[in-house]
C-alpha cells in the first residue's frame, strides 16, 4: 500500500507512469506469491482494455494482456515441472491437443525454411505464449463448469463497459456508419475486431441468461441486449451473418449430420479451386477500379456494392486471395514461413484486383485465415489447421448426444461449441487467432471441449 501511495503521488507530480512500475511489480509478485490462479481471472477482466503498443521498428506489444501471458506460461510452466498440479493423461492424449500440437510443430518446420527468420522465430514465441495460457491454463484452472461461468463474467463485464463507451461515442455522431472506426478505436484496433469480440461472446452471455432467474436474469437480459445493439452499430457484415451460421450448426449438430456437412463444404472447395485456377478463370472476376469504391456513409449502399462486387474491402480481399494462391504455388510445402506474408505478397499481386487501398499502409495480411497459412506454411500448414477445425466440430456433435438435454455439461458444450463456430466463420474473411481478445477464446472452447469429454467419460462411469 505504501508502494502504490508513493508511486500513485510520485506519477501524479511528474505526470508520468513510470513511478507506479515499482508499486505495480510489488503488486503483482504479492499476487504470484498468494496464489498465481489470480493472475488468470485478472487476465479476463482487463482484456477488454488491451491496447497495441509499438515498441520501435515492427516490434508492438498488447498491454497488460500479452504481459499477463507471459506471467501465467511462467506460472503454469513452474507448476507443472513442480507437479504442484497435474493434467490427466487422457486429456494431454486428446485428438483435439495431438493435432494442435502437430500444427506448432509444422510452424516450426516452416520456419527454418523462412524468408525472414525473426519474424518466424517471434510468431513462435507468440504462438506459445498462446497455447500456454489459454491451453493447458485452462485445463488446468476451470475445473467446473462454475469456473467456465467466471471467465464469462469477467471477461463480458469488461466489455460491456467498451460497448457502453463505443455507443456513447457513436451517439454523439449519429450512429453514421463512417464513424464507426473512430468510435472504437479507443479499445479495439478495427471495428471488425470489436465485432467479432461481440458475436464470440453472445453464446456465453445467452446461456448465463438462460439459467438465470430473478434479478440476475434480468441482468443477463439487459447485456444480451446490449451487445446484440453494440454488433448491429459496428455495421459488420460477417459479424452478423456468423450468428444465423452458428443456428444452422446447431441444427446440424441435432441432426448427426456434421459428417456429411465437412464433406460437401471440402467438395465445394475444391470444385471452386479447380474451376477459378482452371484457365485461369480467375481473371473474369477481376474488379473495375474506377467502380471499386467505398461507401463510408451509407450501410445500405455498402451491403448493395458488395453483391455487386464493387465493394473496395471485398475487392482487396480478393486481391490479396490471389496472391497468397499464387505464393502456395511457388512454394507448395513449407511457405514463406510463419509471419512473413507482408511484404512477401507483393511480389506475386495481380494489377487486375488492385484497388486504391492495396497500399496497405496498416500491413494486414490476406484477411483469409485458411489462405494465410497455405501461403505462410504450405499446404501442410493449412491442411492441419482444416483437420483441427473439422476435428472439433465432429467432437461438438459427439459430445452433444453423450449429453442430456438441459444439463450444465450440454450448456458449456453448446456455449463453447457455438462460439468456436463463430470464430471460425470470421476465419473466411479475417486472420483473428493472432488477436488476443479472440484467439484467447479459439484455444479455450478447444481446451473446454477437451475437458468436457472428461467430464462426460467420469459421469458415464459413475452411472
């Protein structure tokens, strides 16, 4: 206390944060020494705040998540060698973390065949402070579905004050669509990340509703409505679209028709990479540039340009399709290596699908998870990561019939199950597992359905 007294007057005198540094890191090693496990819920609550801070030259950190990260691999890292806590043989040998395992290692391949070596070596790095937290933290840490439930409060009641800030922003300008980046700007890096944020956590936020009664319940009511206004006035198209997809998964799902849904969809795929790549057939497609625009006042408009393929972001995204496809040919195995697709795309752009923001002064990647590993990581790269995604959803339907109807373990399964759907449909059309605010939850339904599974086996076997 008299470290944060001192530090807050010190900061306070020489309008600086520096002085509360020391104060802080007492804080936090008070906290590390009490019980590490705080640092997990802390992580949650602040999340929602994380910002991006450039630390010189293409080096930028996410402040406090990616710091807290690497505090908990530390914890978790030291707890597992200590044996101070365990992980069930049956869950480290899980389908779900074999083939999850087998794509870091693939990562580690294509990056000693890397055409920038540090940007590999930092993707690893990053990759791992991931999977660390979010993985074997989660195996570790929720060991009840009451603890899924505290993530969820912790992590929503951190959002929804963003939303309540962004609405108030957006308020002040009419709720005009151009104005929505600036809105958001303050939390998110881009409106899609805010949306995204928002869609991931409606299953969570439905089914604390759901079970509620009494005055929680209409608490749970009143943030489902509003993150469900907050994702309407971020005027995303695929953050919107991803809840209907995600009722249509539910159906399959009840249905024991995922099997035969993962096929057709692989069918498609191919038969829709044969033909544009058959005669190039590709080329008809190429946009007008003079008509390529955006509409920055007018949804409606926006919605109207993108069926006609007039849209500038759908545009550049096709543009950008093209030469990661382009770039997998050139390298069909291994890729360029993990990180490295900006700049390296340029080289292999077709002028045709150039448009007037191919500048890419903000150096995103090909706005196509899918495309960015196959381009990053070879084919391999992709295939793993497509394996991992039909692998869960399998597993979702397996575990929805061991379930019964209304039970809490069918609750988590549907919560996590559909929130991984809803992040995996923002895949077609963004690269977000990087993102902190969403890749946390990526790998956490992947560790939840793992543990379910558990959960599941332990109470077939007591029946």
């Amino acid at each position: 206390m008299l470290l944060l007294l001192l530090g807050g007057s010190a900061a306070a005198l020489l309008a600086s944060p520096l002085p509360l540094l020391p104060a802080l890191a007492g804080l936090g090693l008070v906290v590390l020494l009490v019980d590490w496990r705080l640092v997990y819920w802390l992580f949650f609550l602040t999340l929602p705040f994380s910002r991006e801070i450039s630390l010189g030259g293409s080096l930028s950190l996410d402040v406090p998540s990616e710091p807290l990260m690497l505090v908990l691999s530390g914890c978790i890292g030291a707890s597992l060698l200590m044996r101070r806590h365990r992980l069930p043989a049956r869950e480290l040998t899980h389908p779900l973390l074999i083939i999850l395992s087998l794509t870091l290692l693939w990562a580690l391949v294509s990056a000693f065949f890397s055409v920038d070596s540090t940007k590999s070596i930092k993707y690893l790095l990053a990759k791992s402070w991931y999977l660390t937290p979010f993985v074997l933290g989660t195996l570790l840490l929720l060991r009840r579905p009451a603890d899924l439930w505290r993530v969820t409060l912790l992590y929503t009641a951190g959002t929804v004050v963003t939303v309540v800030v962004i609405l108030v922003k957006q308020a002040t300008k009419g709720f005009a669509f151009d104005a929505t980046q600036w809105a958001v700007h303050d939390f998110y890096r881009n409106h899609v990340i805010y949306a995204s944020v928002l869609a991931l956590l409606l299953p969570f936020i439905f089914y604390r509703w759901r079970s509620r009664q009494g005055a929680a319940r209409w608490g749970w009511s009143a943030v489902l409505g509003l993150v469900l206004v907050g994702l309407l006035l971020s005027y995303t198209r695929a953050s919107v679209l991803s809840l209907p997809v995600a009722g249509l998964f539910y159906l399959v799902v009840r249905l024991r028709q995922t099997r035969l849904v993962l096929a057709g969809a692989l069918v498609a795929a191919l038969a829709g990479a044969g033909y544009f790549m058959s005669q190039n057939n590709y080329m008809l497609y190429a946009p007008d540039f003079e008509k390529t625009v955006f509409n920055g006042e007018n949804f409606g408009k926006h919605l109207e340009a993108t069926y006609k393929l007039e849209d500038v972001s759908g545009m550049e995204r096709v543009y950008r399709w093209v030469a990661a496809a382009r770039m997998a040919a050139d390298k069909p195995l291994v890729g360029s290596g993990p990180n490295t697709f900006y700049p390296e795309y340029k080289r292999y752009t077709v002028s045709s699908f150039r448009t007037y923001v191919s500048d890419n002064p903000e150096k995103s990647t090909t706005h196509n998870y899918f495309l960015l590993l196959m381009a990053e990581q070879g084919f391999p790269g992709m295939l793993l990561f497509i394996l991992l995604v039909g692998a869960t959803l399998i597993t979702i339907e397996t575990l929805y019939h061991r379930t019964a109807p209304g039970s809490e373990y069918r609750a988590v399964l549907l919560t996590c199950g559909l929130s991984f759907v809803i992040i995996v449909f923002h895949l077609l059309l963004n690269e977000l597992v990087e993102v902190d605010k969403i890749g946390s939850f990526f790998f956490i339904n992947l560790a939840m359905l793992v543990r379910l599974g558990t959960w599941v086996q332990a109470e077939r076997l007591e029946a």
